[in-house]
C-alpha cells in the first residue's frame, strides 16, 4: 500500500512540474496532445462522460451515440427498437463501474447495463422525458444492495444489484417541468443522498436526503453541482465560485475561480483524489482545484502549440496509465498523455538549429551553430533565446561554433572554425557578465596552426579535473593550461602519427584516452601509451566512464565496454541491445546509468535492471538524429544532447518508464475473412471450433493502453503451427490458412511504448477433422479389419478347397486347350505342310518333263507356303504367351496381316477405322486366336478370290463388347449356294465364332461387295 501510495505522489509530481510549466507558457496542454472527432469515428463531437472499463476499454457518451474505443477504433452502438439488446438511447450517456466491475449507463432513456459476454445491453427501465432537450441524469452511487440513480422528469430511483429491478423511492416523481436543460448531480455517502436537483424549479435545489429516514432536509447552498471528496470534505460549484463543504457541520469555504479576469462559467466538476477535484469550464479551459490548501493549482486553457484554439471543456477522466481525457462541446475528445518522460526541447526562431556545442549552467543553455550561425543563448525559466556573433572581435574565425566547454564559472571557451580554409579552428572566450567574446593568446592560435597538420574531421574540448583543457589538433592531443582569462600555455600531450583523433577522455583516475579512426589508445605510468585490443578495427567516436570505472566506447555501429584491465567485457550492437549503431556522444548521470545518443534517439543502460530503453522524437526528443560530441551535463544534473533540430535537457529521474500494460484485446476473428458468428464478445471468445473445410481463420487485436498507441507492439504465435513468438512490430493482425485438423492455442501479448510487456491473451482453437478422420471411424475400421480378418480365414479354407477343384478343372482346360492348338495347327499348318510336301516331290521327282519356270513357279509356291507357315507359328505362338491382350493390339497385329497379304496380292485399297477406348477392352489368348483366326479368313477371302478393290477393316468398343467388321467391294456370293458348293472356311468361321461367344453376320450379295460383322454377346 506503501509502494502505491508512493508512485501515485510520484505522478502526480511529475504532473504539477510538467503542468507548472505549461501555465507558465500560456497555460498550453503539456507534450503532445491526441485530438479524436468524428473524422477519427467519434458518432458525435460533444462528450459528456468517458470511463474505462475492467478490459481497458475507454467508453465514450456523446451527445449522438454511445461507442468504445480500444486506442486505434471507435465502434458506436446504435440505437435500435427493433433490438431489445441495442442500447436504448442515443445521446446524454453518463457511466458507472460497480464493486463487480459491471459497466452501468444511464442515458436520455434511461438505465441500461452492459452484458459483457454478448457486447449488448441489459436495458432495466426505458421512459421518454417530457418537454425536456437535455437530461442530465446521474449515478449517485451505491451501497450494498442498490444503486442510486437520478433521472431527470422521472426522479430518483434504486436498482437492485442482484435481480436488477428497478424501484421507486419516495423520491421518484410524476411531477416535471418543461426545460431545455435539466439535472441531477450529487453522491451517496453514509446512507444519505447529496442531490441538487433542479427538475422542478429554474434554480437548482440542494437537500440531503436521509435513506433510512425517508427526510430531506433542504440546504441553503446555491451551488449547481458537488462531489465527494474525501470522508469529511466536500467540493461544490456554482457559475462563479467553488466551495469546499464539511460534510459534518455543513459549513464551507468559497473560493472565486476567475479566468483571465472573468469568471470560469464552468459546467462540471469531477473528483481526481481525495484531496483533488477538476473543474470544466465550457469557454475557459480546465482548472484543477486542490482542497489543501483550497486553491487553484492549474489551469489549461488551450489544446494546440500556437494557443489560438481554447479548450471548451465537459468532461473529465484520467485513465489508468495517468493519461488525461478530457470531453469537449463540439470539438471531440482531446488526450493529454501523461508525462512518463519530461523532454525540453531548446530551439531558436532565427536560427537552423544543427547544434554540434553545449553547455550549460543553473540560468542558460548555450549551442554551439553550424551554418555561420553563432551562439543560440536560451534562458531555463522560459525567458527569450538570444543569438551572438562570434567572430567580431576575431576576424580570422567564422561565425560557427563547433565545441563548447566551461573553463570558470562565468566564462566558456568556443572553438570556431577558421574563415580561412585549412586553418586552425579559433578558440574563443565567452563572458557570461558582460556577454562578450574574445580571442585567447596569439601562442595559442600559433600553436594549433602548427599542428594543424590536415585537420580535424572531429573535434573535441573538454575540461579535466585539475582545469586543463584538452582538445585535438591533426595528430596531435593538446594540453592547454589557462594562465589568465583568455590566456593559455599550449602543449603537446601526445602525437599519434597516421592517425585521425577522434574522441578523448580522461578517467577518474587521471588516465586519458584518445579514439581514433582506427581504435583506441590509453595512457598509462604517467605518460606511456598503448594501443588498447579490440575486436575489430573501427572509429571511437565517443567514450564514457561508467560506475565501476569501465569504459564505454562508441562507434559507427556499437558499444564496446572495456574494463580497467583493458578486456572486452560486453559487446552491444544494433538490431540486439541497440536500436541503432551510430553512437554520438555518451554521458554517466548521478544515478550510474549511461546515455547515449544516435540516429535513432536517446537510449539509456541501467545497470541496475540490466536493462536499455530507448526515446524517440516521439516522445518528445529534438529530432530522431543527433550530432557528435554534441552533450553536456550540467552540475545539478540535468543532461542535454544536441541535434539537428536543437537541444534536449531532461533531468534523468523524470524520464520514467509507463509500467502500465494491460492484456491484449481481441477485437475481430473471421473465418475465411468472414466475421466469425458467435454470441460472445470476441475478447471473452475461450474456443473456436471450426470443420476441415473452414481452416483458415484470422485475428485482429488492440492493446488498450493509449499513453502512445502507435508506440505499442505485439507478438503473436500459434501453438501447433510457430515454434517462436512472430514479431509484429505495431502490426494488430495475424492469419493462418490452411490448417490441418487437430488442437492450436492461438497466443498474443502486447508491450506499451515503453517495451513492458504485458500477459497473453489465449484461445483454444479445434479443427475438427473429417469422419474418416475421427476415433469412431477408426476404431469402426479396426472392427472391419477384425471382422475381415476371421471372414478371410474363413474364405482362406474354402479357397483351398476351390483351388483343388479348379486345378483338375484347370488341367482339363489346359487338355481342351491343347486339343483345340492341336486342331488349328493341323487345320492351318498340316495342310499347308502338305501342300509344301506335295510341291517339293514334284520339284524333286516330276512325272512328267516340266518346264523352267513352271519349275520355279513351285519354288515360289513352296517359299509363299513356307512364310504362311511361319506367320501362323508366329500369331499362335504370340498369343499364347500372353496372358492377357487388348482389342487394340489384337487390332494392330490383324492390320499389319491385312498389309502384307495385300503387298502379295496386290492392288487392293485398304482403309482402318478404330473406334475409342479398344485399349480398354481384354481378351484372353484362346479368345484373341479366335478373333483373329475368324477375321484373318475374312480377309484372305476378300484379298484372293473377291477380286476388290477397296478393303474396310473396322474395330469397335461398345460399351464392353467388340464389334469386328471386314467390308469388301468385291464379287459378292449367294450365301447358301457357297455352303452347298462344299466351302466350309465359313463354317469353321461360325465354329470359331460360337467358341468365344461372338455372332457371325454375312451381308453379300453377287456384284455388291460383303460385310462380314463379328459381334460379341
């Protein structure tokens, strides 16, 4: 209780600083102010109430609509009759939070209360006030079991908490006037109802109304609204004054609260602490009155920089990070963060502000300009800056100042270029009495020039502790002794030949180190120096001492951190511990801890915590980019950088870190990019269920934390599918496609501009897998599985029996076969084997003298017989070897005999027509030598004895079965006159047909050609 007490001082501390400062600086809004309007997604620009919810969502009541705000949306709650869970109202909204947490509204309509599961409303009594524009109704508050509720033309009425009926009290009314405007205000306190109630005369009316009495005792107080304060203290109001009421006695203290002479013409007053209340005012801003002592602590008239726009003040919240919300007449909603980190930013109207020079002491801050611009002089009590010439007392500098460092307590030694190229920068002395400059001795300026060598590229000038100065010239580290004001004694500390001298320091314990473009050097036994080890060779453009006597050293793209023993002991770079590389200039503050400054900002370590933070123009910096050696750090404390854009000094302790970072929000899930339909509120969503085939799923979120919204950032995974945390930077999306059925748990957390981080939000996510996916299907299958396996043994056995029968069906198949090859051998090969036999007798042994050539037409006869034989061979022997054929190869083989029975023959045309899919169709081999055989005659008939011209060989599948047709256009036959003339091939062509269970049709007729169609059944 101790440790909140204390933080909640400390704030509110650093606010009374911070606002002082504005009200010294025309009473502006401190830092930078937020302003939401309608183009923002307010419904309507005149806030009458704002709170915030236990989820950290802020609630707004507008004089047209009702709407939450997650820091980044505004969604508005309409109202609608048809909807019993739509919001009553539309305007006059004022807010409640109860002992539970539940959001309690009270509007234009009546009384509603938020059911957060659903994201609707609970309306518990509806009513339309008569002859009235504006309502003020009002929470008085609760007790145990109520709460007390004013409503304007209806009167004050108590809700039951746990059955949430509404009831009258003796205070409810049927009575009413007709007004523009009428209210309640007030609080409970002790079971007494503090209420000015002005529902029945023109004048408000104050009384306390006793509860447990049913009396009201009417208090000659002309005050218009009052609030609780503490246990003994009232505040009260009235368009003029402000009265602090004790609550026992009844007696008060009033006090005027004028603005700008006039007035206040406030229109609200709002409790902020037990001893702290706000006061709006619709013309003259917002006054913050204190009740010990009673007094007006401050005031904040505008909302913009120039103070041209006046803040027309109706509500009042703060939020739980400190940031102020404050409820505007007709120009929205304005934030005023609050100020964790209390940057002042030092800038000249006149000049570019590049300041490379620093200085300061308890009255000014001094810049050094680039671009011929002098010395800026600001004052820190908000007077006027002023700028001075530098070079008119010493023509040979230009009028640019390029280092700043103190050598007395009233006087400055500037180091300016020289207006000369490639001479020697100037040292110069400034007097702080009489602001004049001088040049130092001849002997110094001789001295630079001769050491000068190429020049510096960095510059540096610092004090050391006995009141030596030391700055660079080329390859030189000078020592310059002051002897006078602006009298000095030059000397040489050391050449570093070769090198390019960046940075110097000295140590606590009289050691000095100088950095180069190269590396560093430190000196050691009074005047000896080394070379110190780094990791790699690179610039130092600045160094530092930390609190154990460490160096840190800066470069172009990290941190080295030497110890006395002159090791490496840490290493920080950019994109780990570093949000950027280029270090400028590092500082040692009271506390220990090292700043540094870059190209990104302002970053400091705190070894305590181990930890870096890190600033930027955000937050309130000059600018993001920095200058080197531009820093200094004053004697009480404060620390100051210079940039491009000026100078910032802060004091270290009020740059704090806003520890405040609520759970993240889930404000949108959709599945396939399509709302996800649900009667929960999406961030109360524990289980998303979702079938195989609706995998893809999305999320938005929001950290309700607004100090800097653009500032927070996220990390999200989704357990099952990332095996990391995914950094989304300020990204409030995710989306996952595709998700293989199964458990996830969708994780998200978020982290303030400040880096802390806050819990996770989680939700369970079920892709439910298709049935044949699910334990039921599965263990139905291994069921059929069993089931099988013992019908398989089963059939095992009865297959064995089958087996033995269709072995010896199988070998008589087998005898069948063999018989009917036998056959077709003897049919086609015996007789042309005889026939062959048959001509070489007669070659051999002829019985009657024969010619030569007809000798030789025997010889072919035997050759074309002998070819026929093998062919034969060959088709018989091709398809016994296959086990199965197609149609189409069968086909192939029947075309290819067509041709070369017609290269013997000559002269006929051939034409093949092959229908789709005979690949699919299968023939056994017995089948296929049918077939074949059958068409095989056909065509042999056509080719010799039909005298055609024209051959058409077809093939079909229909629908499974084959058709073969041999088309010819030759002779023609009478098809029974053959028969009887003792020609079978037409027979044996039926007999094969009848085999393979195929039809045998025969279309001829004499002169017109045949067609010979094989069908199967």
């Amino acid at each position: 209780m101790q440790t909140s007490v204390q933080n909640f001082i400390s704030r509110y501390y650093v606010w009374f600083i911070c606002i002082t400062l504005c009200i010294r600086a025309n009473a502006q809004v401190p830092g930078h102010s937020v302003n939401y309007t309608v183009t923002q997604g307010l419904p309507q620009n005149s806030i009458y109430d704002i709170i915030q919810d236990k989820r950290n969502f802020l609630w707004i009541g507008t004089a047209g609509g009702l709407c939450r705000f997650d820091g980044y949306q505004f969604h508005t709650y309409a109202m609608s009759e048809k909807n019993p869970k739509a919001i009553s109202s539309y305007k006059e909204f004022r807010f409640h939070i109860d002992k539970e947490d539940r959001l309690w509204i009270v509007s234009f309509n009546g009384i509603s209360l938020y059911n957060e599961l659903t994201d609707d409303f609970n309306n518990l009594l509806t009513y339309k006030p008569q002859g009235v524009v504006m309502a003020e109704n009002h929470f008085f508050g609760e007790d145990q079991q109520f709460i007390w509720i004013g409503l304007c033309s209806y009167g004050i009425v108590k809700v039951d908490k746990q059955t949430l009926r509404v009831h009258h009290t003796s205070l409810t009314r049927s009575t009413h006037r007709s007004s523009n405007d009428v209210s309640y205000h007030g609080f409970l306190d002790n079971n007494r109802l503090w209420v000015i109630d002005n529902n029945e005369s023109a004048r408000p009316v104050f009384y306390i109304y006793d509860i447990a009495r049913q009396q009201a005792d009417t208090i000659p107080l002309p005050v218009t609204n009052i609030v609780n304060m503490n246990d003994s203290m009232a505040l009260g109001m009235d368009s003029k004054n402000v009265f602090l009421i004790n609550k026992k006695t009844l007696l008060y203290s009033k006090m005027p609260v004028m603005a700008d002479g006039a007035h206040h013409n406030s229109i609200s007053l709002f409790r902020r602490t037990a001893n702290s209340a706000v006061l709006c005012s619709q013309k003259n801003g917002v006054f913050y009155i204190n009740t010990q002592p009673f007094s007006v602590a401050r005031r904040i008239t505008h909302t913009d920089r120039e103070g041209k726009k006046v803040l027309s003040a109706r509500s009042f919240f703060e939020d739980r990070s400190g940031n102020t919300w404050i409820g505007m007449t007709g120009e929205g909603l304005e934030k005023i963060p609050y100020p964790y980190k209390t940057f002042r930013n030092f800038r000249s109207a006149t000049t570019r502000n590049n300041v490379f020079g620093i200085a300061a002491d308890a009255a000014s801050v001094y810049t050094g300009m680039w671009w011929a611009e002098g010395l800026n002089i600001f004052s820190r009590n908000g007077k006027p800056d002023q700028n001075i010439t530098v070079n008119k007392a010493a023509p040979q500098a230009s009028n640019s100042v390029i280092t700043i460092t103190p050598v007395a307590e009233n006087r400055l030694m500037l180091l300016a270029p020289a207006a000369r190229k490639n001479d020697a920068h100037v040292p110069l002395i400034y007097q702080k009495t009489n602001g004049t400059i001088r040049p130092v001795n001849k002997e110094v300026t001789d001295f630079l020039q001769a050491h000068w060598g190429s020049g510096n590229l960095r510059n540096f000038l610092y004090k050391e502790a006995k009141g030596n100065l030391v700055l660079n010239a080329g390859e030189y580290l000078v020592r310059l002794t002051p002897s006078g004001e602006t009298h000095f004694t030059p000397a040489v500390i050391r050449h570093f030949p070769g090198e390019t001298i960046a940075s110097g320091f000295t140590h606590s314990n009289g050691e000095r180190w100088v950095g180069t473009f190269t590396g560093v050097f430190k000196e050691y036994d009074g005047g000896k120096w080394k070379r110190v080890a780094l990791p790699e060779d690179k610039e130092i453009k600045s160094m530092c001492e930390d609190g154990d006597g460490n160096m840190w050293l800066g470069t172009n793209h990290d941190i080295y951190v030497v110890s006395r023993e002159l090791k490496t002991i840490a290493h920080y770079t950019e994109g780990k511990e570093l949000v950027n590389g280029h270090i400028y200039a590092i500082i040692r503050d009271r506390f220990n801890n090292i700043w540094f400054s870059h190209n990104k900002g302002l970053s400091v370590y705190r070894p305590k915590e181990k930890t870096f933070e890190h600033y930027n123009e955000q937050d309130g910096l000059q600018s993001n980019e920095f200058n080197v050696s531009a820093s200094f750090a004053a004697e009480d404390g404060t620390l100051f950088f210079g940039g491009t854009n000026g100078v910032t000094g802060f004091r270290p302790e009020q740059v704090a870190q806003n520890r405040n970072t609520p759970t993240v929000n889930i404000t949108s899930i959709k599945v396939f990019d399509e709302p996800l339909q649900t009667d929960t509120a999406y961030w109360l969503v524990p289980e998303i269920r979702l079938p195989f085939n609706r995998n893809t799923i999305s999320f938005e979120f929001a950290l309700p934390e607004f100090t800097r919204e653009t500032g927070n950032r996220y990390q999200f995974m989704l357990s099952g599918v990332d095996d990391h945390w995914i950094n989304a930077a300020d990204r409030r999306f995710a989306r996952y496609a595709g998700l293989q059925p199964g458990r996830y748990i969708f994780r998200v957390k978020g982290a303030n501009s400040d880096g802390i981080w806050g819990s996770e939000r989680n939700i369970s996510i079920t892709i439910i897998p298709p049935f044949w996916q699910r334990t039921w299907f599965r263990l139905l299958i291994i069921a059929s599985v069993l089931l099988t396996a013992i019908g398989t043994g089963i059939a095992v056995q009865k297959w064995r029996q089958r087996k033995t029968f269709r072995k010896l069906e199988l070998q008589h198949k087998i005898q069948l076969e063999r018989e009917r090859i036998s056959r077709d051998l003897h049919d086609n090969v015996g007789t042309q084997l005889s026939l062959i036999s048959k001509h070489l007798e007669e070659a051999v042994d002829p019985r009657e003298a024969v010619s030569e050539s007809d000798r030789m037409y025997n010889l072919r006869n035997i050759s074309q017989t002998s070819k026929e034989v093998i062919f034969t061979l060959r088709e018989t022997i091709w398809a016994l070897n296959r086990d199965k054929i197609s149609l189409e190869e069968m086909f192939d083989k029947l075309k290819v005999f067509a041709q070369k029975l017609n290269n013997a023959a000559a002269g006929c045309q051939l034409t093949f027509h092959e229908g789709e899919n005979t690949d699919s169709l299968i023939l056994g081999p017995s089948e296929a030598i049918h077939l074949f055989r059958i068409s095989q005659e056909a065509i042999a008939n056509s080719l010799k004895y039909a005298n055609a011209t024209k051959l058409d060989l077809e093939c079909y599948n229909d629908k499974g079965h084959y058709r073969l047709i041999v088309a010819d256009n030759g002779i023609g036959f009478i098809h029974a006159a053959r028969r009887a003339d003792g020609h079978y091939g037409l027979d044996n062509m039926q007999h094969r047909c009848d085999e393979i269970g195929c039809t045998l049709t025969i279309d001829t007729r004499p002169g017109k050609g045949t067609v010979i169609t094989i069908r199967k059944k």
